[in-house]
C-alpha cells in the first residue's frame, strides 16, 4: 500500500480525534461561547436573565433535536410538538400516579416518544416532501385533540399541575439557577447527539439518502432503517426536552403541549440557524428568542399580533433570501478565520490505509445468475426471459441498441427492480448462493453498481461522496476516509478529492460513480455505461482501471456503447435487442452473428451486405 | 330515520363548503405544483374583505363576491410572482417553510388589524331555511351547493376549451414540454395561482354569511381542505368535490353517532390512512408519493 | 422595601449577584410601590385580558388618587402573558427585575396556573381576579389569593338553578326535567362542565346527556340533533360566543326547543351574542356569570360610580362584565395592603385573611372572607335572562331586577 500517505496523515489523526481535539479553535472556540450561555445569566443573577438563558437552551435543544430528522434525514416534521408532549405528560403522568422522580419518569416517557416517532415515521417515509409534513401536523391534531379527550388520563382541558415538591429529586427549585444547569445539560446533550450523528457512519447515511435515494441503496445504505434510526434519535431527545420544561412550567395543558405553533418555531429556529448543519440550529435559537423576549418588553400591550408578524414574515424573507441559514450562507467564510487561528485547519482523521477486502472463491464458479427474467410495464415487456449468467473473474459485456432493455435487467440484477417473473442469485461472501430482495441486501452481498445517469451527493466533497460507499465495509469514519482515499487514488480523482461533487466536469462525475462503487468493495461489479462522455484518454484508464479491477478478484459486468472498449476488455459478450438475448460468446463471434449485425444496422444493411 | 338523512343532508352542505373552499387548493397544486399552507389564509383575506365591503357598504355577500374575487386573484398571483416563482427551483422544504411563514404572518397581521373578535354579517335572507323533505337546510347552504357545482364545471369547459385553459393544461402536464411549445410557463404559474386564489375568493364570499370570520379562521379550515385534496387525488377537480362530500358526511356522522369533539379525530384519521395505504387519492388520480 | 427585596432576592437565589443592585431598592423604600399586572394584552385572549386589565387600572388610579398605600404611590408594571411560557416568564421578569410587591392577574386560568407556581416559589403574594379554575386555590400555596367565584361555583348555581329557578318558573318537579350538559372542550368548558356533572349527581336530577365538541366547530347540528332526540329540557351549556351563536341558531334551523338553556357567561354574557342570534330567538336564554352592569345598585353599591369612571376614562361603555369584577378585586387587596402592618408577603396574608366583607358591600355585590387556601367565600356568581334584548339579574333576590321568564324563544 502507500506508504508515505500513511505517515503523512498520521499525526492529524492524533490531534483531531473526537473532542479531544482542544487545540482545534473550532472546538475550543465553540466551547467557549456555549459557556456564555451558562456564565453570563451566572453572574447578573437576574432570574429574568436565567430565564432566557433557560428559554434559548430549551429551544436550541429542541431545534437541535429537530434537526436530527428535518435537517441530517430531510423528513420535513411540523408536528414535533406530539415528542415534546408526550415527554412532558409522561413525566408529569409517572410522577402524579406512581410518585416517580422526573429524573427516572423522563427515560420511559422518551422511549414511548421513539417509539410513536418510528410507529408514525414508518408508514410516512414514503410521502413526499410536503405530504410527510401534512402527515406530521394530523398526527399533531389527533394527539392533542385524544389528550383533550381522554381528560381522565391527561387532565384534559384542564391540564396538569406538577407538585411543587422543591428539591433536585422533583427536578422543582426555589433556586432558578439549577434550571439552567440542567437545561444547559440537556443542550449539550441535544448538541453532542446532533454532533456525533453528523460525523459518523449513520449521518452520511442520512445525508446519503436525503440527497439521492437510489444511490444510497446502491452503497448498500437501509433507507428507512437510517430514517428511523434518525426519527427515534430525534422523538426521544425531544421528549427529554419536553419532559425538562414540563418541570420547569408545572403546568401542562394539551394546547401548549401539542401546539402546532411550537412545532413550526422549533423548525423556524433550525432554517434560520442552517438546517443540516450541527450548529445552526443552536444559533437560530441564540438570535431569536432573546430578540423575540426584548419584543415581547418593546411591543408588547401596544399591538397584538405584531410579533407573530414579524415571526412569520422574517420566515419568508429568510427562505427568499438565505435559504440556506446563518450558518450555510455565512458558515464557509467564518470557518475560514477561524481556522486561522492558532491550532486551526488540522486535516481530518484518517486511519492508516487498509487493504481492500480480498475476494474469496473459485476462479470461474457462478457467482450472479439471472434465470429466466421477465419484466413488464404496463403492456411493455422490457426483458423477456432473459438469462444471464457471471463467473468468478470474467468481465461480461452486455451491448444492445438503444431501448433494448439493458438497463432494465441491470437493475433487476441489483434489486431495484423485482423481475415480474423468473429468479436472480448472488454467490455470498460465505460462498453460498443467496437471493437477496432489496437493493441495500444486493449491495451488502457484495454486488455494486453505477447509474448511467450519475447520482452524484451534490453537496458533498468527492471524497466524501466515496466515503458513502466506504462505509459499506468500514464503520468508523477514520477508516472508511481511508478507503476512500484508496479509491479516489485508484481512478485517478485524488487531486479532486475536496471539491465539491456538483462542481465535476461530466467525465469526473462518472469516474465518481465508479469509484463511489469500488469503495462498498464488491465482488461483482456492474457497470452501466461508465465511458460514456470520457475523453480518449480517460477511456483508456477506465479500461485499465476496470482490468485492473478484474485482476483483483472482482467479477465485472459492463453495459457500454462504445464498441472498441467493450469489445477489447470483455471476455464474453451477452446481445440484447427488444428485451431478449439474441447472441452470446466471445467478443470475436459475436461481432460476427448475422442477428447481431441485423438489430444494429437493421435488416437491409445485412441483405445489401449478402451475409 | 329522519334524523339520518337530516345529518346526511347536512353533511352534504358542509361538504359543498369544504369542496367550494379545496378547489382553489387542487388547482394551485395541480398546475403549479406548490402546497400552499398558506391557503386557509386566503380564505381569511377574502372574509374580511366581505366583511368590510358588507359592513361598510352595506354590500350584500353574493355582490361583494365579485370584487372579492378580483381582489384574491391579486394577491394570490403578487404571492405567485414574488414570493414562489423565486423559489419554484429551491428544495422543497424552503417552499414549505414560505407559505407556513406567509401563513402565521398573515393570521398575525389579521389579529393586528382586526383584533381577536369575532365578526359576522347579518343576512337574514341566506340564513333562511329550507324545507326538503323532513331534513332542514339554509338558503346559503343550497347556494354553495350550486356554485360548487358550477365552479368545478365552469373551469372544466374553461381547461378543455379556451387556448389559455389548453396551455394552463399542458403546463400542467409537462411543463418543460409546454415550455419547449412556447407556452409562457412563468405567467401561466402566476395566473394559475391567482385562479386558484380568486376560488377562495368566491368560497369566503359564501361563507361569510354563514360563519363568523376571525384571524385564525384558515387554519381550521385549511386541514380540513388538505384532507379533502388528498382524498380527491390531489389534482383532480371531480376527485377533490367527491372527497369534499365524503368528508361532510362523516363529519356530521361521526359528531353524532361518536362524540362532537372527536369528528376532527375520525377524519383526520382518514387522511392519514389514505396518505399511507393509497397515496394516490381514493380514486387513484395523482401521487403523494414519489 | 429594603428588607422586602432582599428576601425576594434570597428567595430567587440569586443574593450574591444581587447585592450590587440593592442600591436602587434602597431609594424605592420612600419611592412608589411597584405592582405588577399579568393579563394576555396580545393573541387571542387580547380582548378580555385587556378589559379585566381596565378594571385593575381604574382601582389604582382611585387609589393613588386618595393617597396611595401607606402614603405612597402604586406604580403598575404590565406583563404580557399569551400562553402558560410566556406566563411563567413574565412573571420571572415581574418578580426578580421589576421587584414587585405583588402581582394582580390573570384574566385565563391556564395562565394563572403557570404564573403562580412561579410568584409562589418567589414568596410574592398573588391576586387573582378573573380566572375560575378551582385547582388555582387547590394547591396549597400560601400566597395566592383570589376573589372571584371558581369554576364549581357556576356550575353549582348552574345545576341550582335548574332546582330553583326553573322548575318553580314552569311549575314542575325538577326531578321530572331531562337535563343536558354541552361543553366546548378546553380549559373552561371541561372544568365547569365536570362540576356540573357532580352537582347534578348529588342534587339527584335526571342527566341524559354530555357532549363536549371543539370551540372552533361550524357546525353543531350533530349536538343539537342528539339533543333533540333525547328529549332534553333543560341544556346546560358552557361556550364562548362564536358557539353559543352557531348553537341558538341550529336549534331554531333544526326546530328544537328546550324549556330552557342556562350558560356559564362566556358567550351567554355579550351582547354581541344577542345581537347575532335575535334579541327574540335570545329571549329567555338563562347564564350564570360574574356581576353584570345591569344589577341592582341597592346590592352592588359602587356600580354606577364604576361605569361612570369607566366612561369618562376609556370614552365607551364596558366591554363585559370582566372589568368590574377585577376592579372589586383590586379594591379589596388594595385595602388589604393599606391595612397590612408592613408590605412583605407574611404581612399581606395576614392582612388578607382578616377581611371582612359582607355579601352585597362591594360593587360586585359580593363579599369578601378569604378561607386559608386564599379563595373568597363569599363570591357567587348571580343568575341572569335576556329579556327582551337585555341581561338582566334574576337570582339572588337580593340583586335581582326582574322574577325569572318560563320561555326560551318567542319565534
């Protein structure tokens, strides 16, 4: 392996590791103006100010909580209030009827919010954008309007008084400062979640899939699994939350509880801050609710409504303006300064480097075996009894004109479409063959593919558009940059490697496709149409590259139009014209075969030509 | 006996006005794409525009309807123009958190203006009752029964006949292809949404009459408009006057044969099965899902 | 005051940071009394915050103008309070930066429940004026006091009613009546209707149906048409307008006719009701609420003088009845102040519970005699019936205008 590289990017990984990392100004500097958080309100003494200080905290942590599924999953909640809700009821229910201290009556109530979070995510991750959100806010009404109903479990209407029992057993104060501790505590809490989901395994994943569905199932990423995962993260953080406030209120009602008004500021707070980001939704919620309490002292008695204006119409302006909040517009430059500042800009972490996966098997055994596919939409069959079939180390071409189906049984080979009739079947790690049913269970099997239209994650660097793929094989961020950087290096993209994806010529968005593939290390590798658009050049690495692949172990099939490529790297070639295999063999005969020549260059080239 | 039809004559005029005020939100979603949360709002402006013009003027409702009209086909298209036009191209969500903001900000500027009281007009004439059978109705209600009806068949003719109505189809349907025609997408858009507002228009002018306008108003309505277009298909017209009648009929028999207080539950619970088990409106006409 | 603000300040827990801000309290000792005032002057509740809010004002100023408490004047300080958070900060805001003596509120019981918990925790004595939540003087705290009637109160004379009121009236057994409750479902209509349920029980009357359904409804004909068709006779509704409106008149659209409907004030009590239903179809209707203008001055003595201040101040007519009944209020606590031997909480409690008021001394027509729980013993709310166009006071006999109608309706 490359050595150099390994040293060379050793002595980061010991200074950045995790928190640890002090000297960075991005943690230190951060760390310090949390702590005014807690110190400024500390030394004025003024409850007034504590409150505030108790207000922001409790906000940012919900925000931050929001964040987990409306900004990292993108599922898009207005109806939060039912996990804030069910904390604080929870809690305030466990104490009135079993005596249980809040400290112990808030765990039960957050896993009963995960658990109606993922009961109410799961049917609901396949709306669509703003239907999801509906479906959050009928949730929200159903819930409040059952608490208002059910008034002998809730108190109905009339609400919940917590006893006032002061003491840090009850979680009830004479002093108001033991509020802000415990809310700063939940804050960091909320803060170090949403930090650590950001940076690990599951939050590429979510950003994976937020961004491009397919191409998250085709790096072997469980879609709604991440999503619920994130849900749970989120419903039970914010029941913790609500489960705080309901103390520090001692007055729970369902219209303040299940409010939907509370739902859109706590999402409010995260789109001003920067949604998706760590820290935006922290500081949407620094800015806002002091600004909004001094209102509250300015405008007041004088003009109700007022402040709710201004509310919703800085909303629109935000969304005209910066949709990308505080820190997506301003985040890049600042970062920028600070890191400038003394200990700053260190590289991230990366593992030493690794050798891929090694491919196990016997040279020429079966090892994906499509039987008798046929697929049809509507009244179209767009594969019609194909069977293909790919052994251990061959490199398979598959060629056809336009519309033949090619991509069809492509994505019948890697799960995203189930064959109307007939079977697929993947030779296992374990050398057994296995017939897996999603694209996510193809992928772990070790079958990777590329999409003939790119599925590039915009947003993200080149190579943390690899990472997506790394983290197939490796859990830890560290190592799975390591793989990337293997990959990157193999086709040719190291020099890119921090750009961002959506700036990449064509050509470079292809061998992104590619190497995003190569780093979930397969052991069959498909590939649709990967040199298309590429310069002579870069065809020719590919075609060393793809070799270079083969030599490793790994099993190739190809999809391509560009006929000398093809024909030079594949040892057997599968023809497909309207949805059926019209020849198969040797690149040699096939280029020969009469019914090959005919579906290209139709019947009467043929005649004229007297073959 | 009687009193099941009563309730379900009574559904059917609740239905009337849940389908009079989701036809706007079907056509905005229809051509132009966009859930407008906002849309409970637009039924707010057209109230008190009634008002005024009724209290003021000593305008009757139904006359009041025309300049109403007029009125909400301007805002919604100034809304189209400057506020979602620029962000027809931006993600989803930053569409969403425009109209939820356009939203709070006008139940809010609602509530400056005219305070949290609530104001009616008093026009004895559509309140008067009509005998059909042993069930009771009010002559608004027949009203709004008749305007739906013609609505939704006006604007059928309009889409199927007249060159613009084509063009706002076929942006509808395709709108790079429309493009590609030389069909001018963007001012279909704008006229478009502001079609789609004038709708509203002409429900607040019915209902007026009928109900007390107060700044949040929209909000329970608009619920209720969103359920109706989901169960309707989203797109269609036809659809979204079906799911109109399907929800006042359980609306008026879940308050009586299940608990007033929890009529919102029952159909709310509707929509959300509907989200999750046929996406695609009871009559699979369109697609909540991608 | 010194001494005030420094256990104020103990209490909040924060003494160390507050020593350096003693200097000012020192000067306020011979400078006016701070008070605070915690109504909701912004969202939905903004119209009846802000006219209980009138009647507090019109106290103070009279106060003030004869001289203030123990030689110094009241200074009001407003907190904006438009949901139970926004309370319990603003009461945050009114104790530690504003160093009230006490607070007067709160117009909204759910308001009144966060705020409290609060002053309670600070030591500042509470008065509340307006809200009727029974829970508010259930919890054992010893600085809230309250002088208005609670919830169990108007549903008591609700359910009473039936027994004294309308049965005599049509000359019939009480028990013989079919009695229905309706209820809008927050805070209010849930409270009360809960205590209606119990009283009916123990009086032994004939309950046939409860029905709670949302404030925001337009439509009630499901409620009326069980109603009707459980023969109900006398309906016992606790609304706010907009339903009491929809409610008068889907009973006409759907022919039922009960012998008579009592509401809980709410809706029952504005004019603007009356106006939107019919002064003919209103005829009759029955409501239990707080003292209303059209009472007998010989009961309510002050009343007049209320109104005419009240005119020549805000240049209109009362709103509702809210304004009077918080000015009642204000005016005992304000004597209660003056009498304390000092203004610190313990002194005013005890200056509180030594009131001694009887019933039909007040403008309100009230008394006053506080129980150890801080609640008013003597504040029951009066019965009253729209009559021809007007809400005039028919119960008790001692501030009744007119005897009680045996109607409901004249259409």
């Amino acid at each position: 392996m490359d050595a150099p590289a390994t040293a060379r990017t050793a002595p980061a990984t010991r200074s950045a590791e995790g928190l640890g990392g002090l000297t960075n100004p991005r943690v230190y500097l951060s760390l310090i103006a949390l702590s005014l958080l807690l110190i400024l309100p500390l030394v004025s003494g003024s409850s007034f100010l504590i409150h505030v200080a108790v207000t922001i905290c409790v906000f940012a942590a919900l925000a931050s909580a929001w964040n987990i599924m409306g900004g990292f999953a993108g599922q898009l909640s207005l109806g939060h209030a039912v996990f804030y809700g069910i904390g604080g009821y929870g809690t305030a229910l466990l104490i009135k009827h079993f005596g249980l201290s809040p400290w112990i009556g808030m765990w039960p109530a957050a896993l009963l919010a995960a658990l109606v979070g993922a009961a109410i995510g799961y049917p609901c991750f396949r709306l669509r954008g703003p239907f999801f959100t509906l479906a959050t806010i009928a949730f929200l009404q159903v819930t409040r309007l059952l608490a208002i109903h059910f008034g002998d479990v809730t108190g109905g209407a009339a609400g919940l008084i917590v006893p006032l029992n002061p003491g840090w057993a009850w979680m009830i104060f004479y002093e108001k400062v033991n509020y802000l501790y415990i809310a700063f505590g939940l804050l960091l809490l909320a803060l170090g979640a949403s930090w650590w989901i950001r940076n690990s395994r599951l939050g590429y994943a979510l950003i994976a899939v937020r961004e491009r569905e397919e191409a998250a199932l085709a790096a072997g990423i469980n879609n709604s699994g991440v999503k619920l995962r994130a849900v749970m993260a989120s419903a039970g953080l914010t029941a913790l939350v609500g489960a705080f406030h309901a103390m520090y209120l001692t007055f729970l009602e369902p219209e303040t509880m299940f409010s939907l008004t509370l739902s859109i500021e706590v999402a409010m707070y995260a789109l001003i801050g920067g949604i998706g980001t760590v820290s935006g939704p922290l500081l949407g919620a620094l800015l806002v609710v002091p600004l909004a309490e001094a209102a509250r002292g300015w405008l007041g008695g004088q003009a109700s409504g007022l402040h709710g204006f201004v509310y919703g119409a800085a909303l629109v302006i935000i969304t005209l303006t910066m949709p990308a909040g505080l820190v997506g517009t301003f985040g890049r430059r600042i970062g920028g300064w600070i890191d400038r500042l003394p200990g700053g800009g260190a590289a991230p972490a990366v593992a030493p480097l690794l050798p891929p996966r090694p491919v196990e098997g016997r040279a020429g055994e079966t090892v994906l075996e499509g039987r008798n596919l046929v697929r049809r939409f509507g009244g179209l069959v767009a594969t019609n009894d194909v069977s293909v079939t790919l052994r251990r180390g061959e490199i398979l071409g598959i060629i056809g004109p336009n519309g033949a189906g090619k991509t069809t049984l492509f994505n019948q080979l890697s799960g995203f479409l189930a064959p109307s009739s007939g079977t697929v079947a993947v030779r296992g790690p374990d050398g057994e063959m296995a017939a897996p049913r999603n694209p996510d269970e193809f992928a772990r099997l070790g079958v990777g593919r590329t999409f003939q239209i790119v599925q590039p994650f915009g947003k993200l660097t080149v190579l943390e558009n690899i990472m997506i793929g790394a983290f197939l094989r490796h859990s830890g961020v560290a190592e799975a940059r390591a793989a990337a950087l293997r990959v990157a290096r193999q086709v040719g993209l190291e020099e890119l490697a921090e750009v961002e994806a959506r700036n990449l010529p064509i050509g470079g968005l292809k061998r992104l496709e590619v190497a995003r593939t190569l780093a979930t290390e397969p052991s069959i590798l498909l590939l649709d149409e990967v040199m298309a658009g590429q310069s002579q050049a870069d065809t020719q690495r590919m075609v060393a590259l793809i070799r270079a692949v083969r030599d490793s172990g790994v099993s190739v099939i190809a999809i391509e139009h560009n006929m000398h490529a093809i024909m030079s790297i594949s040892d057997r070639i599968v023809v497909i014209d309207s949805g059926r295999v019209i020849a198969e063999g040797e690149p040699r005969a096939v280029v020969r075969d009469r019914a090959v020549i005919e579906a290209y260059l139709g019947e009467d080239y043929v005649d004229a030509q007297g073959l | 006996m009687d009193i099941l039809v009563q309730l379900i004559v009574n559904g059917i005029m609740l239905g009337s006005m849940y389908a009079i005020i989701s036809v706007g939100l079907t056509l905005i979603f229809g051509i132009v794409r966009v859930v407008n949360f906002a849309h409970g709002e637009l039924l707010m402006v057209g109230m008190y525009a009634t008002y005024l013009l009724g209290a003021k003027l000593g305008l009757h409702p139904y006359l009041a309807a025309f300049p109403v009209v007029v009125l909400l086909f301007v805002v919604g298209a100034l809304i189209q123009r400057f506020m979602i036009q620029p962000l027809l191209k931006a993600e989803e969500h930053i569409q969403i958190f425009a109209t939820v903001g356009l939203s709070t900000a006008l139940v809010n500027l609602a509530l400056l203006l005219f305070g949290a009281d609530l104001y009616s007009l008093q026009v004895p004439s559509v309140r008067e009752s009509l005998r059909l059978g042993g069930s009771t109705l009010l002559v608004g209600q027949a009203a709004m029964l008749l305007c739906a009806v013609a609505l939704i068949g006006g604007l059928h003719v309009f889409m199927h006949t007249t060159p613009l109505g084509r063009a706002v189809r076929a942006t509808a349907q395709n709108r790079n292809a429309a493009l590609l025609m030389g069909v001018p997408v963007e001012r279909i858009y704008i006229f478009a949404f502001g079609l789609g507002s004038a709708c509203v228009g002409l429900a607040s002018a019915l209902i007026m009459p009928l109900i007390p306008v107060t700044p949040t108003i929209g909000s329970y309505f608009v619920l209720t408009a969103f359920v109706v277009v989901v169960l309707g298909g989203m797109r269609s017209l036809t659809g979204a006057f079906v799911g109109a009648m399907i929800i006042g009929i359980v609306d008026s028999l879940s308050g009586y044969y299940i608990a007033p207080d929890l009529k919102e539950v029952v159909y709310f619970a509707i929509f959300i099965a509907i989200l999750v088990f046929k996406p695609t409106g009871l009559f699979g006409l369109g697609r909540g899902t991608e | 005051m010194e001494s005030l603000t420094r256990r104020g300040a103990l209490a909040g827990g924060v003494a160390l940071a507050a020593a350096p801000l003693l200097g000012s309290a020192a000067l306020a000792q011979s400078g006016p009394i701070k008070v605070g005032a915690l109504f909701p002057f912004s969202g939905g509740l903004a119209l009846l915050g802000d006219e209980s809010y009138r009647g507090v004002e019109i106290a103070i100023e009279e106060r003030n103008a004869a001289g203030g408490v123990k030689g110094r004047p009241i200074q009001v300080v407003r907190g904006d309070a438009v949901d139970p958070n926004q309370a319990v900060g603003e009461a945050r805001r009114l104790t530690s930066v504003e160093r009230v003596t006490c607070i007067f509120g709160t117009f909204s019981s759910s308001l009144c429940l966060a705020a409290t918990q609060v002053t309670e925790l600070a030591q500042i004595p509470y008065f509340e004026l307006g809200a009727i939540s029974d829970p508010i003087t259930e919890r054992g705290f010893r600085y809230i006091f309250r002088t208005n009637a609670t919830a169990s109160g108007f549903a008591n004379m609700m359910v009473d009613s039936i027994r004294d009121a309308v049965a005599p009236a049509y000359k019939v057994d009480p028990k013989s009546l079919k009695v229905g409750i309706i209820h809008e479902d927050s805070l209010y209509g849930q409270t009360v209707a809960g205590y209606q349920k119990k009283r009916v029980q123990e009086l032994g009357l004939n309950l046939v149906e409860t029905l709670p359904y949302s404030a925001r409804s337009v439509d009630l004909t499901p409620v009326v048409l069980r109603l009707k068709s459980a023969g109900v006779d006398v309906v016992l509704q606790t609304s706010y307008q907009n339903d009491t409106v929809l409610f008068f008149r889907q009973m006409r659209e759907q022919g039922y006719r009960p012998r008579a409907a009592i509401g809980a004030g709410g809706g029952y009590s504005l004019r603007d009701t009356m106006e939107a239903v019919g002064a003919q179809h209103m005829e009759g209707a029955l409501n239990v609420d707080f003292t209303q203008f059209r009472t007998n001055p010989a009961g309510a003595p002050g009343i007049e003088e209320f109104v005419r201040k009240y005119q020549a101040k805000y240049n209109m007519a009362p709103r509702s009845g809210h304004s009077l009944c918080n000015y009642m209020g204000a005016v005992v606590f304000l004597d209660a102040m003056q009498a304390a031997s000092d203004l610190r909480a313990a002194a005013i409690r005890e200056a509180v519970l030594a009131v001694d008021k009887p019933v039909g001394s007040t403008a309100t027509g009230w008394g006053a005699k506080f129980n150890q729980a801080g609640q008013n013993e003597r504040a029951d709310p009066f019965l009253m019936q729209w009559q021809g166009g007007e809400l005039v006071t028919v119960f008790p006999a001692s501030a009744a205008m007119a005897p009680v109608k045996p109607v409901l309706g004249t259409a």
